[in-house]
C-alpha cells in the first residue's frame, strides 16, 4: 500500500517536471534557455519515473538495469545538448526560435 502510494506519488512528479520541460522547450525564448530547461527537467523527471518503478522491479538485477538506464539517458542528454550548444554558439546551423 505504502510502496503503491509512493509510486504514484514519485511517477506523478516526474510527468510534471517531462510537462514542465516540453512547456519550458515551447515557450522559452532562445536555444540556451530551452536546452537548460529541457535537460534539467527531463532528467529530473526520469530519475523520478525510474525511482517510481525501483520497488515494483523483480529483482536487482532489473533494479540495476533501470539505473543504469538513468545514468546513459543522462549522459545522452549532456551530449546532446552540448553539441547543440556549441553549434548555435558557432552560428552556423538555422535559429528556428526566429520564424513565424
């Protein structure tokens, strides 16, 4: 009961900050501060889905398994949002946040 509870608890707060993240990707003015807010929450808010799912798991082995799925997603999405950084700092691909 407890274990359920905590669950729902931990998921609902990840699909926030995955909202929160999306909202911050859609709405922010440029690429810095939409890369900034979109890999913070969403990495935030998978580690919260991944710690939702930890008790259900049915042994440690599918324990470590979600971890380490966490820590490539984590490591994935810091690339990526480097190189798409270091892009936009060079100027040379297309600024989408300017068109209508």
């Amino acid at each position: 009961m407890v274990t359920n509870l905590l669950s729902v608890v931990l998921g609902s707060a990840g699909v926030f900050f995955f909202v929160a993240g999306t909202v911050g990707l859609l709405r922010l003015p440029d690429v810095f501060t939409r890369l900034h807010a979109l890999t913070k929450a969403d990495n935030l808010g998978l580690g919260l889905i991944l710690l939702a799912l930890l008790p259900h798991a049915p042994s440690l082995f599918y324990g470590v398994k979600l971890a380490l799925l966490w820590v490539l997603v984590l490591i994935a999405g810091a690339t990526g949002a480097h190189l798409i950084a270091k892009r936009a700092l060079r100027g040379d691909g297309e600024d989408c946040s300017d068109q209508t």
